[in-house]
C-alpha cells in the first residue's frame, strides 16, 4: 500500500510540472524539414530544444511558366535587291544626237538617216529580209553584212534607219569606241549613262540613243536606235 502511494505520488508530481512549464510532455514541434523536440522545463525557458539530424528535403525547381517563355526567333538573310535598270539622274558626260553614229568603210551609219543607195557602199549584202514593218509602219528591208547589220523602214517610198547593230572589230564611233573597248573607255569617252542595264550602258539624246552591250567589261555589241519611228 506504501508503494503504491508513492509510486500514484511520483505520477501527480509529474504532471504537476509538465503543467508549471506549459508544454505537454514530450511535445514535437514541426518546423519545416526539422523536427524541434521539446523536453521537460521549468517554465523559465531551460527547455533546450532538439533539431533532428535528418538531411532536410530538397527544394523542388519550379517548371517555367509557357507563357513567361520567350521564344527564340532566327532571321534568315537580308535579301538582296538587283535591279534590272539603274537610272543616273545627272549625267555628267557630253553626249549628244550626233554621238548615235558609227563609221562604215566611211561612211557615217546614223539613226533616223535616208538609206536609200548606201546599201552597196558598206559593203557586201549577205542577206536582204522585207516585209511588214515590226513597227506596225510601213514596209521593213533588213540588210545583214559581215559583222553588222542594218534596220530600215520605208515611208513614202524613201528607207530610214531605224536601228543598226554591230558585233564585230572595224567599226567605230566618231569618239573610236569599237568593239573590243572597255567600259572604262566608253565612259572616258561620252561620260556617265543615262542607264546602266545587265547588258550595257545606254546613251540617250532626244529620240536617239546608242546601247553598249559589255560583257567582262569589254564592249561585245554597239546597237543604234531611232525611237521616233515607234
């Protein structure tokens, strides 16, 4: 019975304490990944508390929001711009209508001239073409020599030369540009073009114009032209 007292005793003192430290016994305190175990005090804060030594959990890495994503983007080369026709606003060359000529065994091939009787003195004929006119104007005879060849209209029963064309050494303008120049040479000679196409330089004074067709920046074709009979 004396045992029993003591042993009912020792429990109320027990409780007594826990209670005078206002903490139950043997309380856990969940602090994050640590466990803070809290001992018997005496309510004047000698409780020294217990971190548990588990390794603590890792931080999960948030996914990224699609929406915050910025997307990349890849820009594919600047295309390049080459025009067929590059116009020269100022010319600054001394071209003028009696420059649209090209010498012939001396005579003088011009635009928009009379070519009645001339077609013997240039030389041989190779071959001779007729028919309606490719202008919707009159009457067309086409004349072709060794090198050249030379476009007339008939009006009136009179022929004009509405464009020439020569792609062969011994011809020459009156300013010695030929076939075999350079570009270099053509622009010393009459100046900056009016145009500048893929095949050649072009001279224009009035109706009347001369194209110097360069190819590896030598001249290959000069071509005349009389616009006034289109």
């Amino acid at each position: 019975m004396h045992k029993k007292c003591l042993a009912l005793c020792g429990v109320i003192a027990m409780i007594l304490l826990c209670t005078a430290c206002g903490q139950p016994r043997n309380a856990v305190t969940d602090t994050g990944a640590k466990k803070v175990v809290l001992g018997i005090g005496n309510g004047v804060g000698d409780s020294k508390p217990y971190v548990d030594t588990d390794a603590p959990s890792p931080t999960p890495t948030p996914s990224p929001d699609p929406d915050e994503i910025t997307p990349t983007v890849t820009e594919g080369p600047t295309p390049t711009v080459d025009p067929t026709i590059t116009h020269i606003v100022d010319p600054s060359g001394t071209f003028t209508e009696d420059d649209c000529a090209v010498i012939v065994a001396g005579v003088t091939v011009r635009p928009g001239m009379e070519f009645t009787g001339k077609e013997e003195t240039l030389g041989t004929v190779i071959e001779k073409l007729e028919g309606v006119s490719c202008l919707n104007i009159g009457y067309d005879i086409n004349y072709y020599y060794k090198g050249f060849h030379i476009d007339t209209v008939t009006l009136a029963g009179k022929q004009y030369v509405y464009s020439a064309t020569f792609t062969e050494v011994g011809f020459a303008t009156e300013k010695g540009i030929s076939i075999g120049s350079t570009e270099e040479d053509v622009i010393a000679a009459y100046g900056d073009p009016h145009e500048m196409t893929m095949a050649g330089l072009v001279y224009v004074s009035g109706k009347k114009s001369v194209t110097f067709i360069v190819s590896k920046d030598h001249v290959t074709e000069i071509m005349l032209a009389d616009a006034s009979f289109q």
